[in-house]
C-alpha cells in the first residue's frame, strides 16, 4: 500500500513508484502563485479552494491510487489512456461510495473552471497523441494540463453509469495477467 504525504510541490498531487507514495498538496500553505491560478479559474475565493480541496484534498486521492494500482500490477499505458483510467476509477470508486451528488457538484465546479481554460490541442490535431508526445511540457504547465485533467475528469464523470469499480478492477488484474 503506498503512503499520503501532504506537502507542496511544483507538480501539486502524483505517485512516486520509487518510493510507493502518494504526494498531495495542502491549500492553507500553497504558494501564493498556484492559488491565485485557481482564483482565476473561480473567481469566488471560496469556491476556489473548494475546487482545490475537492480535487486534490478528495478526487485526486482515489486517481492517485490507481497509478499506484496501475503499477503494482503492471498496467501503463500510454499517458492519455493512464490519465483516463485513472479518473474512471476515480468516479467509480465513489459512485460505489455512494458519492454522485459529490461528483456531480465536482463536475459543476470544474466545468466552470474549463471554461476559463484555452484548448492546448491545435485544431485537426489528435486529442491523445498531442497529449502523450507532449506530456513532459504539459505536466509542467498547470494552464495546459489542467485543460486535459478537468476534461478526463468530466468525461469520466458523464460515463459514470459505464464504471462499475469491481469491472475496472477485473479489467485491470486481467490485462496485468497478460504482460
């Protein structure tokens, strides 16, 4: 099982596989630049730190698990598809919490947060290769990323009636199985 440290970094939540951790930041210490970026995508001050604590203090805990998961048991697939399972497991696992009205408010909060959000993906190019070959300067551009991540995690949020936790967890240990 990997552990939850709580502190700040530049890349805000992940997984570390070297050291089986999950690192999540903390919105009272935050810098003072990242939360004036979630000030911008909310302009309430309030509700952006809502946003922050129900992504990363919340959604994200469950998300992270799953690359935990993902490399326990083997299972990377490229970046798009490893970000996208993530945040299907994610709404899984809190539909089976009994958590959709959560997720439904997350939805709202983010959908609101997109749309002060530019598109990175050039128009005619392909949402998921533009994503993998460029993931490197996207992880680092919170504007960019945050793009790709809240459009994952309301994709995942619409399909929620698709995700049964128990099927994805199958899915998974099968596809472990056969590398």
């Amino acid at each position: 099982m990997p552990t939850v440290r709580v502190m700040n970094t530049p890349a805000l939540a992940y997984f570390d596989a070297r050291t089986r951790r999950i690192t999540l930041p903390h919105w009272p210490t935050l810098d003072a630049e990242i939360q004036a970026f979630f000030t911008f995508l909310l302009p309430d001050p309030n509700e952006a730190e809502r946003l922050f604590e129900e992504l990363f203090g919340w959604f994200l805990v469950a998300h992270e698990m799953t690359h935990w998961l993902q490399r326990e048991l083997n299972v990377v697939p490229d970046r798009y598809d490893e970000e996208r399972m993530a945040n299907d497991f994610a709404v899984a696992f809190f539909m089976a919490e009994g958590d959709e009205a959560r997720l439904l408010h997350l939805g709202q909060l983010v959908d609101r947060a997109l749309q002060n959000l530019a598109d990175p993906v050039p128009l005619g190019e392909d949402r998921a290769q533009f994503f993998n070959e460029r993931y490197a300067d996207l992880a680092v551009d919170p504007a960019k990323y945050g793009h790709f991540q809240f459009a994952f995690i309301l994709d995942s949020i619409a399909r929620r009636a698709d995700h049964a936790l128990s099927a994805l967890l199958r899915d998974l240990e099968g596809a472990g199985r056969q590398r």
